[in-house]
C-alpha cells in the first residue's frame, strides 16, 4: 500500500473537520497525519527530505510559507480553503503550478480553470440526519467572528416572533458581543458555552427552524452543512461557499451580512422540506462520485496553461488609469480598459 502524508492545520485535529477525506484516503493509503506547524519552519530543501519517503503528499488549506514554487514531489496536491484564498491573484497561484489543486468551492475552481491551472471539482455533502418535522420557530446562532454579531441576527429577524439561542463559542482572536437586555428579552434569549457531546449540540440545533452561517466566507462550511442536512433553513451571507449550496428562497436564505435587512419568510414547511431532499440527493452524488478525489491525486499533473493577461494587476493598473494625467495617449487607455473587461482578475 502507498505511504501518503497528509498535512493540515493544527485546528483541524481538535474539530475533525477533514475526517471524511481522511477516512476516504485510509482506504487506499497507508496514511500519515501531521497537524503541525512547525516544520513550515524549515528550509525548502529540508521540507523536501521530510516528504520524500512518501508516495503521496496531501497539503490542506495551508502549504508551506513562500516556498511553495520550490516544493519538488512527483505526486503532490493541494486542497486550497475558499475563505483561505479568494483574495488570492494570479501571480500568486502561478507559485503552485507543480502541484495538482483539488478544489471543494466550485468558484475557486472556476477561476483556477479560466486562468489555466490542473484543478478538479467536487461538491461535498454529508449524510442527512433524521428529518423532524416539527421544531419550534427558533433560530440557532453560533457567533464565531465579530462581523456575524446578535445586532446581524436582530435585523434579520426584525418583526419575526422567533426565539434566539446562542452559542458562545467564539473563534480564537475574536471578541464576543453580548446581547443587551432589551434583545434577551425581545427574543427570548438562551445560551450555551459548549456542549458534552456533539449529539447535545446537534440536538440543539435540532429544535429550531433556522440556522445562521457563521462566517462570511466558507472553506467548505461544515456547520451549516450539517444543520441543512437536518432539514434546518439557512441564512447565509450571500458569498462562496454557501451561495454554491444555498438557492435564495428555495433551499434556505441569501443575504448580505454587511448590511443585513430583515428576511422575507416564505413557507417555513416548503423550504425544510426542499433543503432536505437536496441534501439527500447531494449526498448521493457524493458517494458516487468521491473516489474521483483518488483518481485525481493519481492522475498526472499538467502544468499551468500560462495565460498572457492575468498577469496585468488590475489594481496597480487603475490607479494610472483613474489618474488620467499620467496618460497622455488615449490609446494606452482603451487597452487597460480592455484587459480589465476580458479578465477575471478581481
């Protein structure tokens, strides 16, 4: 059996998270775990000894700092996080043209095929729970960043009669914001700071209606997930990876958590029920299709088709486009223009 390594982030091991990859690989592999940070620490030339006995090298999220280009393994790949590297451009990404790019955001793997890279797209479910069909008009809010606040939640339900529980469980470096008295009593407001078991929490989430994503962006979103494969509604801010998820008064609710306004609720029953079934018949895809992931990692790598205009920063070249004094010709204006309108840079 092939030696594979697999390394991720630390904070991965606490959540288990990448478990479901990890248990697909372990039936191919003979895997290796490594959530650590500390050997990103060393040279690139030590970093390829310590991956060299290895037949397969699996980088999640996070690849070694600024030596990326310098990583030499026949079979390497990279399973990039949305939230971790939407901002990323082009010039950027070029760093890793000798490694394959798994992508489970079917928008980053868009930008990455337009801009030429090796890169496979699978869209991951996970099994539906039991579906109940009745639970109280509850929403379920875990805060974990300060943008997604008790204020977010507060407009989007504005005029709703809903009971609100709180899950204080904040991400590390984020500060929680308590809900004043007036918001605890207008909404009923419970608490919890963790749970015992994942089933407590899972059967928390269970007796509400909605459930509000957590963060702005996703990697790939396992907490509302999970609660719309309960059959829970969803209220999501209207970016990847829930927007891949989430059709908008179908299965769950779009908004912009930026300037959230409150949600038109539709037909409570209707919406659960739709969530549910496509969570369903997600999965099924998923475990059809989910063995495509080894079959990519053993396909051979295809280097980067180097495309000629990503390589024109857009936002260096607007500043000398908005300062028209810098540009006497005309000419070289239209043609700024024009690759700003056939690229996809931002």
């Amino acid at each position: 059996m092939k030696k594979l390594l697999f390394t991720g982030h630390p904070y991965h091991e606490k959540t288990k998270s990448t478990q479901f990859l990890i248990n697909l690989l372990t039936e191919y592999y003979d895997v290796e775990l490594r959530f650590d940070d500390t050997w990103q620490k060393k040279s690139y030339v030590e970093i390829n000894k310590s991956i060299e006995p290895y037949d397969v090298v699996i980088f999640f999220q996070i690849l070694p700092p600024n030596v990326a280009k310098n990583i030499q393994h026949p079979n390497a790949t990279f399973f990039p996080m949305y939230d971790a590297s939407y901002t990323w451009r082009y010039l950027k990404w070029l760093k890793y043209g000798n490694i394959k790019i798994f992508n489970f955001s079917k928008t980053l793997h868009d930008k990455l095929s337009a801009w030429g890279f090796h890169s496979k797209h699978l869209q991951y479910f996970i099994q539906p729970k039991d579906f109940i069909e009745e639970s109280n008009c509850g929403v379920f809010f875990w805060q974990r960043r300060d943008s997604i606040n008790i204020n977010t939640v507060e407009q989007l339900f504005a005029s709703q009669d809903v009971n609100i529980h709180i899950h204080k469980s904040i991400d590390p470096s984020y500060t929680f914001k308590n809900p004043t008295k007036e918001q605890e009593n207008r909404f009923n407001i419970s608490y919890s700071t963790w749970f015992d078991t994942k089933q407590e929490m899972q059967e928390c989430i269970q007796s509400k209606t909605f459930y509000i994503a957590p963060r702005i962006f996703e990697g790939i979103g396992m907490s509302f997930l999970e609660a719309m494969a309960m059959g829970k509604i969803v209220v999501a801010n209207d970016q990847a990876t829930m927007n891949e998820y989430i059709e908008d008064g179908v299965t769950g609710y779009l908004c912009d958590f930026n300037n959230p306004k409150m949600v038109n609720i539709g037909n409570v029953d209707e919406l659960r029920r739709n969530t549910y079934a496509f969570m369903k018949q997600g999965y099924e895809n998923w475990e059809a299709r989910k063995h495509e992931i080894v079959d990519f990692i053993e396909s051979e790598n295809i280097p980067p088709k180097l495309q000629l205009h990503p390589i024109f920063d857009w936002n260096f070249l607007k500043k000398f486009i908005y300062r028209k004094d810098k540009w006497e010709n005309k000419k070289q204006l239209t043609i700024l223009s024009f690759i700003r309108i056939t690229t996809t840079i931002d």
